[in-house]
C-alpha cells in the first residue's frame, strides 16, 4: 500500500485527472493506493505538490495500546516500591498513564519524507522501537524535529540514563556553588 499527499489543490482537480478516493487531512488530501495502482497514480499526479510513501510510514490508530504492550511502568511514587508511574524521557518527568503523550521518536512527518529515517524504520514508524512516553510539553515542544531531541530520546528510554544524571547534576551543582561561596 502507498500513500500519496496532495498538497494545494482540490478533489475536483484531482479527479479531473482521474485520481479518486480522496480524504481530507490537515493541510493535504490523502489518496491511497494498492502496489499495483501506485505507479499508475504517480504518473497522473506529474505536475502536482505531492508526497509519496510506503503505508508504514503512516501514523496508526493503535500505537498508543501498542506503546503500553512493551512498556510497563517504569518509576515509583514518592514512599512506593512499587513502579506505578512512567517516564517521560526527554525530561525525566514521572507521569501517570492518562498524563502520557506517546510519541514517535523519529517523527511522522520526517518518517513519510526522508529516506535517511525510513532506513532505520525496517518495519514503520509505529514499531515498537519507535514509540516513547513524553509529557505534554515536551511533545509540544518537540513536535516534528529531531537533532538533540533525538539523542535525547534514545538515552532517556533507559531508566539507568536517569539513575546516574541526576545524582551527576546534583554533584555538578554542589562543587560550582562551592567553587561560588568560596571565592565570594
Ligand atoms: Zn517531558
């Protein structure tokens, strides 16, 4: 199955050229195509602003359940043994399960867009892989890009990352206030 965006124009213009099936989404219209029927549409829509993609590389419906499938809770409460609560893991925030945003690492719109990602997508943007716990800010501020964000993301996916940078931070904080206050 293949995706194709349409980007700037109208179903009637689009039919016109003999393209049907179109769906209104976001800023765009969403036809999509049988393998067999793709390179048909690919030669029809020449001229046309579109992008086009393997199906994979689509959001689903179901990556939310599939996120919480392989990923238990990960931190505890404050006076709990118990793990009860995830994490976000671009800041390290505790979160309850309704508070969580998940989030496609490598972002949807570079994943449609950019052969660099979908190489390290062997099987889409919504595997399991790729599927992460952030809190609402950080996905806001997030959003579609990657960079830092990225680096951020694959370390803070493990609990031993948390474990060592804030006992580092508070360690790192101590000896420059020290260094501060002494030469005060
Ligand atoms: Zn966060």
């Amino acid at each position: 199955m293949y995706c194709f965006e349409f980007y700037n124009c109208t179903k009637a213009q689009l039919e016109k050229r003999k393209i049907y099936g179109a769906i209104e989404e976001n800023s765009y219209l969403k036809v999509v195509t049988s393998s067999n029927d793709s390179h048909a549409t690919y030669k029809k829509a020449k001229g046309l602003r579109f992008i086009c993609y393997d199906k994979k590389y689509d959001r689903n419906t179901s990556y939310r359940q599939t996120y919480f499938r392989y990923n238990l809770p990960n931190a505890h409460p404050i006076g709990k043994k118990r793990n009860t609560l995830w994490r976000c893991c671009y800041c390290g925030k505790k979160l309850k399960k309704r508070e969580i945003e998940v989030d496609h690492l490598i972002p949807v719109y570079k994943a449609k867009r950019q052969r660099h990602w979908q190489k390290k997508l062997p099987n889409g943007v919504n595997d399991k892989t790729n599927l992460v716990a952030a809190c609402r800010h950080c996905n806001r501020m997030k959003s579609s890009k990657t960079g830092l964000w990225y680096v951020r993301g694959l370390l803070g996916q493990h609990q031993l990352y948390w474990k060592i940078i804030y006992p580092l931070t508070l360690v790192i904080t101590t000896i420059l206030l020290g260094v501060i206050i002494y030469y005060l």
